[in-house]
C-alpha cells in the first residue's frame, strides 16, 4: 500500500526520541478510541476520538 504522504509517518523508535520534543505531538487513533486510550497509549498522546469527531451531526 502506498500513502499519499509517506514523509509524515516515523518509526517506534523516532517516537521514542521524541517522546519529550514540544514541538512534537502524538496522536492516538483506533478503531474504538476510548476504550483503546484508557488502557494504555503513548504518554503525552492526545486521543482523536473520530467515531465522535468526524460523525457529530452538528459539526
């Protein structure tokens, strides 16, 4: 599979270098956000919850 920007994905461990860079953000996506998040996720991660964000009626 081939990806329409390839330069945005990094390595486990580019991550693991970057864990502590503030111009850095990582964030969490899976198929069931919240449950996935809560049991554990990359520490500084922010969830994007898309099952809320991306189908809210309103939004």
């Amino acid at each position: 599979m081939s990806y329409a920007h390839p330069e945005v994905l990094v390595s486990s461990d580019w991550v693991q270098q970057h864990l502590n860079d503030p111009k850095v953000r990582i964030v969490e996506v899976d198929y069931d956000p919240l449950a996935n998040y809560q049991l554990g996720h990359v520490p500084g991660a922010v969830l994007f919850d898309w099952k809320k964000d991306l189908n809210h009626p309103l939004e």
